[in-house]
C-alpha cells in the first residue's frame, strides 16, 4: 500500500532510488510529529534510504533519500554506522536528497 502522494508526485524521486537500490532494512524507529494522520515508522536501508509508513495503516508514505545528518539525529542514542554516512554524503554531494 502507497499513499496517494507519493504515486502522484514522487516519480523521479522513486526512479533515483530504484537505481540505488533498496538494500536491506537495518534500522527502524518510530516517529510522532504529532501529523494528523498519526506516528510515522521510518525504516532505513543499508543503501541510505528512508521508507516513511504510517503507523496506523501501514502505508507507504514516502522514500527520501538521506543525508548525513538525517541518519545521526536517528541515532541519538547510538553512533550511526559509519558506510551510512559516507553514503549518505555521497547522495547528498549528487543533490540526490533536493529531488
């Protein structure tokens, strides 16, 4: 299941991390910004991207591409793994993150 924002407007987006890569899921937390729609899982993979879904429905709501600093305020607690963030920068140098 995918919201309808993201299928109406999130095409090139999805084709960039198509080319990417998924990966594999290797962290997730859940966020709650109080959105109306409710708390937000976020899911990052071991190729730097970030799979937003709702918690309530389950649906996909977005995919971002990370930054750096992204990927460290995830892991307050912790040290983030430091490929992420070299990958993440990599992205980032590639304006991947402004799409």
């Amino acid at each position: 299941m995918v919201s309808n924002h993201y299928t109406d407007t999130r095409k090139q987006r999805e084709d960039i991390v198509n080319n990417i890569g998924i990966g594999n899921i290797i962290a997730s937390f859940i966020i709650d910004r109080h959105h109306p729609n409710g708390p937000e899982i976020h899911k990052i993979t071991s190729t730097g991207i970030i799979i937003i879904y709702n918690q309530y429905t389950g649906k996909m709501v977005t995919k971002l591409i990370a930054r750096p600093n992204q990927i460290k305020r995830y892991y307050e607690e912790g040290k983030a793994p430091q490929y992420l963030l070299e990958l993440a920068a990599e992205h980032q140098a590639k304006g991947y993150n402004k799409i």
